[in-house]
C-alpha cells in the first residue's frame, strides 16, 4: 500500500500541473519573523576579528535579541517597569551599554540568558558585538 501511494503521489501532483490546490495563498507562506532572519556569515577563520560587529550581532544574538525574540521581550517588560520606552527592550537601541557590560553579560549571563562560551562566541567575535552594541562609547 505504501509503495501504490510513493507512486501515485508524484502522478498526482504531475497532474496538477504543480500548482497550489484552489484555496492556498499565492505567493507561498508568510515570511519567517524578524528573529529568525539572521545574517550569514562569511566563510573563513572565526578566530580573526575581521567581522563586523552588527554581522555578528545578528547571527549570534538576533535569535533571542531581534525584534520579536524572547529575550526583547522580557527586556521590553522590563524596561516598561522602569518606566522606560518599549523600544529601549531591543539592545541596539540602548544608549546605557558599555562595553566591559556586554562581555560580562554573555560571558556571566544574567537572568533568563544563559552564559555564552568561548564556542558560541569567540573573543574576538565577541569584541566586535560589545564594540556594535556599545557604539561610540568605547
């Protein structure tokens, strides 16, 4: 039975023309959200800091730190209790984060963020991050 449906799919869909049944939206599914679109990073040695700070800012951190991650969100509470703008939840647009903060943090962790090793997030991958989020307050 399960061979006679291996076979009679792939006719079926022939049939059809390849075209999405009546009913479907055109077009495909909805984009994926912001946290999931993160950058890619050029192929070539991890170690070297030659990667830009918000490159890596996004394919490190943008799982938990872009918009509609988990940890926005529980910074957005947060900083909502402070009596702060919902927008200071998203790292990149806080004015308060220093360098030395950063590192610590990802290296510490804090709260729901769980520490990060030297695997996840090398020294200077790091550097270049905290540099990024910092911005000119180096």
């Amino acid at each position: 039975m399960k061979k006679l449906a291996l076979i009679a799919l792939p006719l079926a869909l022939a049939a059809c023309g390849g075209e999405a049944p009546s009913g479907a939206p055109e077009g495909g599914p909805p984009p994926p959200p912001p946290y999931q679109l993160r950058a890619e990073l050029p192929e070539g040695n991890r170690l070297a800091a030659s990667n830009e700070g918000e490159t890596l800012y996004s394919n490190r951190c943008g799982t938990c730190h872009l918009a509609g991650g988990m940890g926005t969100n529980l910074l957005t509470v947060q900083q909502m209790k402070a009596g702060n703008s919902p927008e200071m939840g998203l790292l990149t647009n806080r004015t308060d984060l220093t360098v030395d903060y950063v590192k610590a943090v990802v290296r510490n962790g804090k709260v729901a963020m769980p520490p990060l090793s030297r695997v996840e997030a090398t020294d200077a991958e790091l550097d270049a991050i905290a540099a990024f989020l910092a911005k000119d307050k180096l």
